[in-house]
C-alpha cells in the first residue's frame, strides 16, 4: 500500500463530544478532492481519563489511526512530536486541538499548495462557533448545549462550508484574511521542513501546550529559506470544551507569557513576514469576512477617526 501524500495530527484530550465531529469533518465525505489513500489522519490522545473509543475513531474515519499516549503531564506537545515521528505523508499538518472542526478544503488545498511550493508553511485561520469569540460568550451563557443548538441548525454535515454562517473570526484570526495571524490552528509543512524546525519545543509544559502553538507557527513562518501560504477560504471551527484558554472567563495570557519568556528569553512577538502568498478562493458566505479583512488593513495605515 503506497504512502499517503498527506498526513494531519489531531491531539485531543477529554473530547469524547467535539473529537466526533471533528473527525467527521476531516472524513472523506466531508473533505472535498481526495480519496482515502490520499490522506492519513492521526489521532493521538494525550492521556484522556476516559481514553477514546477507537472502534468510533476508525468507524468515522477508515484511514485513521488512533494513539493513546500515557501522558502524566499536561502539556501536548510530546504527543505532538510524536504524532509528526509518526506521520508517513510527505506534507504533514497540525492541529494541536481536537475541538476544533475543519472546512471541506482544507485538506487538498493544503496539499495543493505544497506541491506548488515545496519549501512553504501554510496555514490557515481560526474561527469561533457562536456570535462571538468563546472567552467572552462563556460570560453571557454560551455552553455545550447552546452549541449543539447552534450545529443542529445547519446542514453542515452536508456542506461543512455553512460554519463559516454561524462563527465568528478568533482573536489570532481578526484581521481576516489578509492579515497574517499570530496563531494557525492547523498548518502544514513537507517532512523535511519539520526536521528543520525541530518540531514543537517541548520546554512548553504549561496546560494545553501554553505559547506552544504560537510559538511553533512564528518560528515556522521566520524559518530560514521557507515561504508563507495562507489559504483563502478555508479554516478551523472551535467547539465549546472548556478549554484552558479558549473557554475560560479568566484569561492565561500572563502566566503563558511567562514561560514563553523564560524559554525564549523575550517577550512575544507576532511573526512578521515580508511577502505571504495566497491559495485558494473566498465563497460568497465569506465576503464580510472579506470586507472586515479589508477594513483592519485600512485602519493599520490610515489614523483612526475622531
């Protein structure tokens, strides 16, 4: 059996309800333009106290595996590590957070572009499901419940695009799409660019990876010799878990940023790139997102008014 052209890291942990879909998601009938030998999905559970049922992992999704890691820490990024040791595609994706449900393209347009062009990171943006971003809808109610409500009331099942209609831009994602983000919650690099980069640093030991993430993506787009993608249209969709940054009404920022400093010897700073290049297309249920793209460049050069 011939090796898939691409691998995608899936790490969760006590996801018992958002691992589902977000499997379903990145199932063949959802993701558009590849068959199942095309792609590998690798699910590694960091240590969940109720280990997922694999039988359900293989059920929703034949060209999967299932890795349950006995992780005594709370940080993801070893089974991460392990997840990209693991993968067997020549272009290989993260996404270090199983909540979190993909549109239909992501997949073969991110292949696409590796093959276009082989020494890139490309990455892709974030969105919340509900009217806002979760940290503040956990204040006015928002929970699992008012969630599945939310889904039950599109068809996503059949067109995974129709999430775009019922989530909002993440914080990492406000700028829109033609802002580079702080944050990419599913990107995707040839093997041999991880070996480059050395993977996650697995110093980041804080809950849920801590600045792992963003730190992985900045150094990825800052990595010497490498291209920055982003692609148009596509993205990931953040189910309400009680995750420890996500979902929390408190914010981590300062204790995360502690240890980034104590790793990095610096405070953080966004990745700035000279030149990104884009791939893909924006659908019609996606122009406000284009507009509001639009309008954060313009406020960047241009004085707010009085």
């Amino acid at each position: 059996m011939r090796d898939p052209k691409i691998s995608i890291i899936v790490v969760a942990y006590n996801m018992a309800r958002e691992l589902p879909r977000t499997l379903q998601s990145l199932s063949t009938s959802m993701q558009r333009g590849l068959s199942e030998s095309d792609y590998e999905v690798i699910v590694v559970d960091n240590g969940s106290t109720r280990p997922f049922d694999q039988n359900l992992c293989q059920s929703l999704l034949p060209n999967s595996t299932y890795h349950y890691e006995n992780n005594s820490g709370v940080s993801p990024v070893a089974a991460i590590n392990k997840g990209i040791e693991r993968a067997r595609g020549e272009v290989i994706g993260v996404m270090i957070d199983g909540a979190r449900m993909a549109s239909p393209g992501l997949l073969k347009n991110a292949l696409d572009a590796a093959q276009l062009r082989p020494n890139a990171v490309i990455g892709t943006l974030a969105y919340h499901l509900g009217e806002t971003v979760q940290m503040a809808a956990v204040k006015t109610g928002y929970c699992q419940a008012v969630e599945d409500t939310l889904l039950g009331s599109i068809d996503w099942q059949n067109d995974g695009y129709r999430l775009f209609d019922i989530s909002v831009p993440a914080g990492s994602s406000a700028g829109g799409w033609f802002v580079l983000p702080s944050e990419s919650n599913a990107f995707f690099m040839a093997k041999e660019s991880w070996k480059r980069l050395g993977g996650f640093d697995e110093k980041f030991q804080m809950r849920g990876g801590g600045f792992a993430n963003i730190d992985t993506w900045e150094r990825a787009c800052t990595l010497k010799n490498i291209e920055v993608i982003m692609l148009l249209g596509e993205a990931t969709f953040h189910q309400f878990h009680g995750g420890v940054a996500t979902n929390s009404p408190t914010s981590s920022w300062a204790e995360f940023h502690d240890e980034y400093i104590e790793i990095r010897g610096h405070p953080y700073k966004a990745p700035h790139v000279e030149n990104i290049r884009y791939f893909g297309s924006i659908r019609t249920n996606q122009r406000k997102s284009v507009l509001e793209s639009a309008l954060a460049l313009q406020s960047q050069v241009s004085p707010p008014e009085s």
